[in-house]
C-alpha cells in the first residue's frame, strides 16, 4: 500500500510569488491534514479536511494559503503571494477515519522562500 | 490549553549507552501521546503511541515510553542506543475528541561510535 505523498519535496521560491504544494493521502482515507514546521520549531496543524469539507482550519495562518481537497482526494495548498515567513517543511498527514488516533505522515515539502 | 515540551533539542549518546528523550504535556482532558520519529530526507514514522492502556507501551526499534499522569510525562527510552538510531525524534499529543495534533519542538539524537 503506497503512502502518503507529497509534490514537490523542495520549491525555491521568491518573495510574492505564488507556490502550490499537493499532497495524495492513503488511498480510502477520508481524513486529510496539514501541518507545517518552521525554522526547527514544533510542528504545527494547519487544517483538517473530512473528505472535501474543511473540518477545522483553525490553523492557517491567514488569507494567503488556499487549501483545497477536489473531490476528497488528493490535496493543495495555496500560498500566494508567497513571504520569507511563509519558509518552512509541509507536511500532509492522513488517517481512515474520525476518532482514529494515529495519522500516517508523508515526507513533507521543504519550501524556501527568498 | 495543550501544549508538548521536549527537553533538550539535542541529545548526544554513545553507542550502546542508553536513550532517553523527555516529553512533558498539558492537556485539560486525557490525552493520547505519540512519539514520531524523522530520519534524514525521510518523513515522519510513529514509533509508538500511549492510547489509555497499558501505561508502558512497547514501540518499533527497541524503543519504550511509559505515560506517568502524576508527573504529565511521557519519556521515551531505549537500553542500548545504535548508530542507526540517529534521527530526529518528535513527542505529540492527540486530544480524544480532536483530530489534530500538538507537537514539540524535536530532539535530535545523535549517537557517537
């Protein structure tokens, strides 16, 4: 069974630019997360998808990140325009189902933003 | 509010000696622990998690975290560290009713030969 992917592992990108980062979670896993981690702090949740439906996107940090989940498959994340806060290692998570208390996390993308 | 505290960033071992990384939490309802593991280029791999059971809880690679609620903790132990073992390792916290995690900040483990 293929794990949870993400696209691209590594983006370089200039301040105001626009980076879309996509993740493919286990297939048959309705839940869908996004996490980031930012200049080897914790690692924080960003938001919570429930199939296409934002279940909890208490943790996006403001209006420049778009999260969508097209079909409740796989999954983007906007950023646009891009700032040098914006520099850190997303990470997308996925688990079967609400209450299961494990998540199953894939390789993250390291974003650099210059 | 939860919140995770790793102790130490970085912790340096000798080979064969032993492993401990502390893992501190606060959390208004009782929660379930995790420890992730992060090897390099590699994504995040649970090691093992702490689900109201048994308070010593057994993970992959020789690793053990016992869940002591008096003390809000939930260190994670290895008798005899190997070199294999060097990583970054993450404690997190999962809320019952919640579906997100609370994560500290990482330990990195180095092991010396």
């Amino acid at each position: 069974e293929a794990g949870v992917t993400q696209f691209p592992s590594h983006s370089v990108i200039e301040k105001g630019q626009t980076v879309t980062l996509r993740c493919d979670p286990i297939s048959g896993h309705d839940n869908l997360y996004w996490y980031r981690r930012v200049m080897g702090k914790e690692i924080k949740f960003l938001l919570h998808f429930v199939k296409e439906s934002k279940q909890d996107e208490s943790g996006m940090p403001n209006n420049r990140f778009l999260a969508e989940r097209t079909g409740g498959t796989y999954s983007t994340l906007k950023v646009q325009p891009a700032e040098l806060e914006d520099s850190g290692v997303y990470f997308c998570a996925s688990s079967p189902a609400l209450g299961y208390n494990e998540q199953f996390f894939g390789p993250g993308t390291r974003l650099t933003v210059l | 509010a939860q919140s995770v505290t790793q102790l130490g960033s970085h912790v340096s071992v000798s080979e064969g000696a032993l492993v401990l990384l502390r893992c501190n939490y606060s959390s208004s309802v009782p929660p379930y622990l995790f420890w992730y593991v992060q090897y390099p280029n590699q994504g995040l791999q649970l090691l093992l998690k702490y689900t109201s059971a048994a308070t010593l809880v057994k993970g992959i690679n020789g690793f053990e975290a016992e869940f002591k609620k008096s003390e809000t903790s939930f260190h994670l132990t290895k008798p005899s560290a190997h070199m294999s073992d060097a990583a970054e390792y993450f404690c997190a916290v999962n809320l019952y009713n919640f579906n997100k995690f609370y994560f500290g900040s990482g330990t990195k483990l180095n092991v010396k030969p």
